[in-house]
C-alpha cells in the first residue's frame, strides 16, 4: 500500500501495476503471454488479465504494436509514461 497515491494519481489498480512490472520485465510481451502468465501465477482469469491489459493501453501506459511474426498476434511495450510511472513507484517502495 505504499505506492496508492501513485496509483491514485494515475487512476491505477494493484493488478495494473503488476501487469506493467510484467510487460516492462518482459517486452516486447505478447498478449497471449500476459494472459499465461497472470493465469499460472494464480494471479487473475484470462478475462480480467485482459481487461487491465486494454486499461493500461488506454491510459497510454503501455503501447501496443502487431507481432512481426504473426500479424494476427499482437504485442506490449511500455510507453515513455509507463516507464515515468514504474520509476515513481521504484521510489515509492524505497522511500516506504
């Protein structure tokens, strides 16, 4: 709970949070991926997984791209905010 104001400012949720420290140690991540991976850390359903994914795409947080080896796939980064976001709250967590 160290980190909420910092969710608080930029209107995000534990699972979104998780979610970019997933796509952010992992990019470029496919979506499928993402979904594996929540899934078998017993994390949250495909679905909801899903859900937060397209948030965070929303808030501009990660950008999305299409798989240059599977044009059907597609894949996340994190944005220049998303990584402004994950340094605020590397130093939330220290400062806690």
């Amino acid at each position: 709970y160290r980190t909420q104001h910092i969710r608080t400012k930029y209107r995000a949720c534990m699972m979104e949070e998780y979610i970019l420290g997933m796509v952010s140690a992992l990019e470029p991540i496919s979506t499928m991926r993402v979904l594996a991976l929540a899934e078998k850390q017993d994390v949250s359903s495909p679905a909801t997984t899903h859900k937060y994914l397209m948030n965070l795409h929303r808030k501009r947080l990660i950008c999305k791209s299409k798989d240059p080896e599977d044009k059907r796939a597609l894949q996340f980064t994190v944005s220049d905010k998303g990584k402004q976001v994950l340094e605020e709250l590397k130093h939330g967590y220290v400062r806690g």
